[in-house]
C-alpha cells in the first residue's frame, strides 16, 4: 500500500531548524556564505561605497545574507507545505507476471460482459455498452483485486459480486415493476 504523503510534526519541526540562521563558525553558516557569494553576493560591512558592476553584484552584510537564505528556506517550507501530496499509485503492478495477474488478464471478452452488466444494473459503475470497454472495467476491477489480494483474489472479487448481482437483480425487478405498474396506469 502506498505511504502517506501527510507531513508530521516532528518533519515540520525538522523543517522549521533548517531555516535557523546556522551558529558561528559551523560549516552550514560557511556553506550558506560561500553560495551568497557564488550568486553574486559580495560582502560588506555597511555604510561604505558600493561599486558599480556590470554585471551588477549583490551587496550585503553577513546578517544580511543569513537572514535573506533563511526567509528562502521558510519560504520553501511553506511551499512544500502547501503544495498537494504527490500522486503516488495505491498499487503496482509487477514486472514479472503472476499467475494472479495472468489469469485475469485472460478474461476474455464474453467471460467479462456479464460481470459489467451486472455492475451496470445495480448503479455501481457507468459502463458503456460497447464490449471493448466492458472488458475494460472488468478487467480494471479484478486487476486490482488480485494486486491487492495475490492468490485470494478469486474469493474477494467472488464476495463482491456475489453482492452486486443481488443489487442487479433488484434493481431489474424493481425496473420490470415501475414498467407494470406506470403502463398499467396509463
């Protein structure tokens, strides 16, 4: 099953010390100044005359660029936060073939239309008539059974059934009746 992409408190709280301005003399300070300075940054210590560059350089002091990289992991940390989880598929399928995966992509189509009408009939899918995408749906819904469940597939994708062509055969008779009773009436 896939992992969740929900963002726990402690990741937010290990999220929140990477945007602290790193201590005095740590390695993650002088790395932090190191990329200002590749990007342009060139230090200063206020108040004297700036240059002129072509291209123009950056100036600012230390603080200056620790605070500025530090707003710039806040920000990515807000970024991250709000963006939508990734899609990540519930389920995979292998590379190898199994043999649960075989048998069902075995379905042939006549052996899959029966099962899509009685899905149709009882309102639990909107299939189109056309035997090419009856195939589909069945094939599609036992797959993921059998992803699921490996060699029990058979059983799990049996109970449901066995449920959806009560609901089917209900939803026929209560067609038939509305039928009967509506011409009856008129």
């Amino acid at each position: 099953m896939a992992e969740s992409s929900t963002i726990t408190r402690d990741q937010t709280d290990a999220l929140a010390k990477l945007a602290e301005i790193p201590p005095e003399g740590s390695e993650e300070r002088l790395f932090w100044l190191e990329a200002a300075e590749q990007h342009g940054f060139e230090p200063t210590f206020g108040g004297e005359q700036i240059p002129e560059y072509d291209p123009p350089a950056y100036f600012a002091t230390e603080d200056e660029v620790l605070k500025l990289l530090s707003e710039a992991r806040k920000q990515g940390q807000r970024d991250v936060l709000a963006a939508p989880p990734p899609h990540v598929p519930g389920l995979v399928l292998p590379r190898e073939l199994t043999p649960e995966v075989r048998d069902v992509l075995s379905i042939m189509c006549f052996e899959a239309g029966p099962i899509a009408h009685a899905f149709r009939q009882a309102g639990r899918a909107e299939i189109k008539t056309r035997a090419e995408d009856e195939q589909a749906f069945v094939l599609h819904w036992l797959l993921t059974i059998a992803l699921e469940h490996g060699a029990e597939w058979r059983k799990h994708a049996g109970d449901v059934l066995e449920v959806v062509i009560v609901e089917a055969k209900a939803a026929v008779a209560a067609r038939k009746e509305a039928l009967a009773t509506g011409g009856a009436r008129g």
